[in-house]
C-alpha cells in the first residue's frame, strides 16, 4: 500500500527531508497518530528540494490501511538551519 506525492517549494529557500514520514487518521473530529508507524523509513538519506521547484516521492507501508480518512505529515528543515522545522501534509481518503 502506497502514495505519490508531490512536495512543492514556494519560496526562496533550499529545503531539506529524509525519507521518513508519519500517517495519522481522522476519528472522532480528530487526527490521530498511527500507532506502530506503519511504513516508517528509518534511513538517514537527504533530500532536498529547491527554491521554486517540485519533487515527486513515493510513500509505502507494509499493510494495507482500512477504508477512511488519513493525513501524511513530512518534516522538512531549511537547509544549514535544522532548529526551523517546518511540516507539510496531504490528505488522502481509502474507500
């Protein structure tokens, strides 16, 4: 089970991320972390992305989600300055 995503850099910054991301799903009017971190990717590979630019990635897990509403969560820091995290999201729906 998987996603493609697609991580755009509206500003002027480079913006650094590893490969790990977090899945939370809504119940109950609220996001709730996945517990066991399905599909965590613990590797300690950079990326980057550039001012201005688009890079696509591909996010999986070892088991299949149920039917409902979830939210990927990436962390990225700008690039020579880790302490200013910043975090994006997308939702998706599996029916």
């Amino acid at each position: 089970t998987g996603v493609k995503i697609k991580i755009h850099n509206p500003t002027e910054i480079r913006y650094c991320y590893g490969a790990e991301f977090s899945i939370e799903v809504w119940q109950d009017n609220a996001w709730h972390a996945m517990t066991a971190g399905p599909g965590l990717d613990a590797t300690a590979e950079e990326r980057f992305v550039d001012p201005g630019a688009s890079k696509e990635e591909e996010y999986s897990w070892p088991s299949a989600l149920s039917p409902g509403k979830y939210r990927l969560l990436k962390e990225l820091s700008p690039e020579g300055s880790p302490e200013h995290t910043v975090w994006a999201s997308t939702e998706f729906i599996i029916e």
